[in-house]
C-alpha cells in the first residue's frame, strides 16, 4: 500500500518531471518464459492445455483488493474479445464485506465512521478520507485509464496549505516555509545549501526510473509473454542490484550523501513503508521518492476496485460465510461428477487432464470445485489451509508492518510549538513526517501528522466551540497520523494526558479513531532471490498475485501482477499470449 509522503515529493523535483513512477521497467529487452525463470524451480508445470471445448473453466479469485479485482476485471477483457474463445466462468471471495482490500475509505467525523453517510444527508457531501491505501500517479497507467473509463474524478492529494518538517525526535532537520513562488525558490535553496549535489543525483535516479517504468505497458514488453518468477522479473527490469542491498547501500553507493538518506529519504520511507532506509532494501526507497504529481479518486480509490469487479460479471462472494478455509488440489485423472435430471440423480464420470481445486469456505457455503486459483491476498494472513499440495512449503512467510492510523478532529490550526521543544507562538508546520536514523537519541513517537482538511462548518458544529477558545466560527480539522503504537494511550501518572493532549492542546481533540493495519510488507533486502522470492505459479492451475509485494507493493504494482497473472493462465489453459497491456489496449477495440 503507498501512503505517500506527497509534500516531500518537491524536495528532488528540482524541475518539473513527467510522468512519475513506481520502480524502474527494463531499459534492455529480455525474453521472459511461461515456464522459465532465474528460480523456475519453484515454478509448477503449467499443465497440458484446456481441452473440454464443452465446459467454461472454472477461476476462484480469493481477494478483492487491488489484485483480485483486477484480476476478475482482466479475465472478462480477454473473454470479450472477438475471435478468441478465451473464456471463463469467474467468482472473487472475500472475508471482508467490501471490495478494495487495503484501499479503503472513513468518515472519522461520524459517529459510525465506517458507514456510508445517507443520501442527502450533510455529511454525505463531504467527501471521505482514505483509510488505506491513498494516492496513485501519473505513471500508474492502469489506475489512470481505469479512472478514466470508469467515470471517476480524480482530487489532488495536497492536504491543507501550511509548512512541512521533517522531525527526528529532537529537532527539525529540514523545514520548508509555505507562501508562494519566493518561499518556494527559499525552499530549494536551503535544500541545496544543506544536501549539496545529493538532490540533483537522486533527482537524476528518479527520472531514469520515470523513462524506464513506462515500458512495462508497452506492446513490447508485455508480448514477450508472462513471467512465472519474480527473481526473472526482477533481473529483467534491472531491480536486482537495488532489491538486493538496504536503501542506505544503495544510495551511498550512487553518490547520495548520508544525510540525505538518513534525513529526507528515510523520512519518505518511513511514511511510506513503515520503515527506515537502514531495514528496506533500495526499491522501496526508489517508490518511495516517487510521489510527485500524487492523486487519489474523489469519494475513495477503492471505487476503482469496485467498478474493476462490478464491470467483470463476476460472482462476487463477500464477508464471513466467504472466508476460504481449505483449497483441495484434485491431482489430474478420472473423477466422480453428480449430474441432475429433474427428479433422477445419475453419475457419470469425468475424465480430467488438468488438476483442479475445491474451494471449502469457513461457513460451508458458497464453496465449489474450480479449475484454477488465483491467490490475490497474503497467504500467511489468509489462514488457509492446504491439501494434496507444496504449496506452503513454495511460499515464503512475508512479515507485514504494523501500522496504527489515527484520524484527530481538533480545533487546533497547527500542532503545540512546546511539543517540539519550540517557544509558544512559534510558526508550526502542519506536515511531519519523522525520521528515525538521524543520532538522535530521542526517537519520533510517530510516523507522520498531515493536516487533511478543514471541515465545513455544518459538520464542525456538532463538536462546539470546542478548546478554551470557544466561538461559533471554531474551525475543526481532520487530522491524519501514522505510527508504530497506539497514540491513544494515556502517558501521565494521573492518566489523565495522552500525546495527543500534548501534541495538540488538552480539551483541542474532540474525536479520535484508531484503525491497526498490517499495511504493507516489510521490505528487507533480498539476498537470495530463489528463498525469498514467491512463485507466481505454486502449483498447476494456482496462481499468487502477491508474489509481487515482496519486491514493491503498491496499487498499480498489484494491478500488473494481476495482469501478468491473467496472461499466464490464459496461455496455460489456451496458450494465448496478449500482445498489449490492458493500459495501451486500443479503446475502440474494447467491448463495454
């Protein structure tokens, strides 16, 4: 999931960049193999081909998140398509009652945060805020286009106006002023007198990545075929060096300067992943630097997940009853099949040349016997459990952070100066983001606080005046913050404070809601790509989309997983190989 630090995103782009990025595409042409691959080992066979012209195949997709529902959503594209025959018979489950995975919205502001205000209601009015996964950019051309075609609007992911720092839990070692074309020209230059030449080298790293990742959508990138190996893909795209060391390596071995990293970089990395540079290996800092031109979809980026399910004809299988607790693997061979004729029941047997799988859900509903899978959510956080397979044993255990997010409604403008050591009334920022591997020996007790926005005043009412400075025209604010621990928990002897008292003024706090994540992996270097890399094909007829997340994990990033994941199966069952991404797919040759 990126949750971008935007605003940090100006202090390398020292002049405009276009189309931004996610992690670099392969500047020299390799050919990627169905059945190849630097671990293919650990590839299993794909199978003989499909060869029951009378009967649809039968895809679970279990997660509808990013991943699954695009997945769904790619299926049904090569299924439209005239001349093909590439059909098949789609259901998406998912424990949750929503689609969207970790992209998610909240209402912090309502008493049931988490509900749809009614129509026509104020508070329907208001536009949420993202709960999970937050902003995309201009690069990402799957979630652009799906924005695009789908309806949806896009909102600036900007925040309220003010400054933003960069806190090491003693001081502010970056600080930028806001107030227009002098300040800005300020800004940059105070960015040069203290990192030297380390901007324009990562500005330079940033847009080599930018002219590179574009190729992953292009006719010839995609029509070399699918890769079952993300250590092939890794090679591939020339990620392999970056994956391998911790982000401080690989910057200082690029010329970056240690103060750079340890200030800037690793506060990038912290909001966005949950870790410093000195634990995540070099692509996560890369994606991380990549926020520049950042947007999310007004009302919530999980309405593209929505449509991508909505507009695929897919079952769609949601909350409890839908929880996947086994997959069986039905090894190739003859098998007993139920047919039934009015009032009769016969069997007849079936004679399989490809293995296949049932689907046992917790409540013992909704299950089924299908002729592929596709895994589109961790399998260590899935619980499910397998049978007749080696799955497991193929699949890595990924760690995934830990993060607390907190909204705050408060009717403080700014943080307290005095949290931060600083005299009262002086000018705060309303963006920090904090870095843990300066030598300081007081750590941030957070990740980051972003100023969302302002609330309108028919909403704010509800709260008072609010604070010892009650008037009617009290503004309320949204406030959203990242961190390892609860900021929830009292810190005096009397119990009586919080750090939210202390950082925003007791009695200025008038609402809080906590949600804990496990919001993204933990992006360690990889040194033995064969051992920590996931298959994408586990097994015949499995597929796993979040194979993809121990080397970048992003929306967009999860999209073309789902993507290369669709491509491999239809060239297992059919031997079809897309001559395009579903990104450059011409329009008009589209069916609705």
């Amino acid at each position: 999931m990126l949750l971008a630090a935007a605003s940090l995103a100006w202090l390398i782009a020292l002049e405009t960049v276009s189309a931004q990025l996610l992690f670099p595409a392969n500047t020299h042409q390799y050919t990627f193999s169905s059945t190849g691959g630097l671990n293919c080992s650990q590839a299993s066979s794909a199978g003989p081909r499909w060869s029951d012209p009378g009967r649809t195949p039968r895809v679970a997709i279990i997660g509808a998140g990013a991943g699954g529902s695009s997945a769904a959503f790619f299926l049904k594209h090569f299924d439209s398509l005239a001349g093909h025959d590439l059909h098949t018979d789609v259901t998406v489950y998912d424990a949750a009652d929503y689609v969207g995975g970790r992209s998610t919205v909240i209402w912090p502001w309502n008493d049931d945060p988490l509900a749809v205000p009614h129509s026509g209601s104020v508070d329907a009015l208001e536009p949420p805020v993202e709960l999970g996964a937050s902003i995309y950019v201009a690069a990402n051309k799957n979630l652009q286009k799906a924005r695009r075609v789908f309806g949806l609007e896009d909102d600036a992911y900007d925040g309220e106006d003010g400054g933003m720092a960069i806190w090491d839990g003693e001081t502010f070692v970056f600080q930028e002023s806001s107030g227009g074309a002098t300040w800005d020209w300020w800004n940059k230059a105070k960015l040069l007198w203290r990192y030297g030449r380390s901007a324009f080298t990562v500005r330079s790293l940033v847009q080599k990545t930018v002219a590179s990742f574009v190729n992953l959508y292009h006719p010839e990138f995609v029509s070399q075929g699918a890769f079952t190996s993300i250590a092939n893909f890794s090679a591939a795209t020339n990620l392999q060096d970056a994956a391998s060391v911790s982000a401080s390596d690989y910057f200082s071995t690029q010329g970056i300067s240690d103060l750079f990293t340890n200030e800037l970089t690793s506060a990038a990395t912290q909001v966005n992943y949950g870790t410093p540079v000195s634990r995540l290996h070099g692509v996560g800092a890369l994606v991380s630097l990549a926020a520049t031109g950042a947007v999310a979809v007004r009302g919530g980026n999980r309405q593209i997940f929505e449509n991508f399910v909505g507009k695929s004809g897919a079952r769609l299988r949601l909350g409890e009853n839908a929880r996947v607790e086994e997959l069986l693997k039905l090894d190739a061979g003859v098998r007993r099949r139920r047919q039934h004729r009015t009032s009769e029941e016969e069997q007849a047997t079936e004679r399989t040349t490809r293995a296949q799988w049932v689907v046992k859900t917790a409540s013992g509903i909704g299950g089924g016997t299908y002729d592929a899978i596709i895994l589109a959510a961790p399998y260590h956080h899935t619980g499910i459990h397998f049978v007749n397979s080696l799955a497991p044993a193929l699949i890595p255990k990924q760690p995934y952070v830990k993060l607390y997010v907190t909204f705050i409604i408060t009717n403080a403008t700014t943080p307290q100066a005095s949290y931060f050591g600083l005299k009262e009334g002086t000018p705060m920022p309303n963006e920090i983001f904090g870095t843990f591997t300066t030598p300081s020996t007081r750590k941030p007790t957070f990740n980051s606080l972003n100023y969302l926005k302002p609330l309108p005043s028919a909403i704010g009412a509800r709260f008072g005046g609010g604070g010892s400075n009650e008037t009617d025209t009290t503004t309320f604010h949204v406030v959203k913050m990242f961190s390892d621990r609860s900021l929830l928990v009292q810190q005096d002897d009397d119990g009586t404070s919080t750090l939210l008292d202390d950082l925003f003024g007791r009695y200025n706090v008038v609402k809080t809601v906590e949600k804990t994540w496990f919001a993204y992996p933990r992006l360690a270097p990889v040194r033995n790509p064969e051992r920590d890399y996931a298959p994408v094909r586990p097994d015949q007829g499995l597929y796993y989309v979040n194979a993809m997340e121990r080397l970048v994990s992003t929306m967009e990033t999860e999209t073309i997983s789902a993507f290369n994941i669709v491509s491999l199966l239809l060239n297992d069952l059919y031997g079809y190989t897309p001559p395009s991404s579903w990104a450059e797919w011409p329009e008009e040759e589209e069916q609705s």
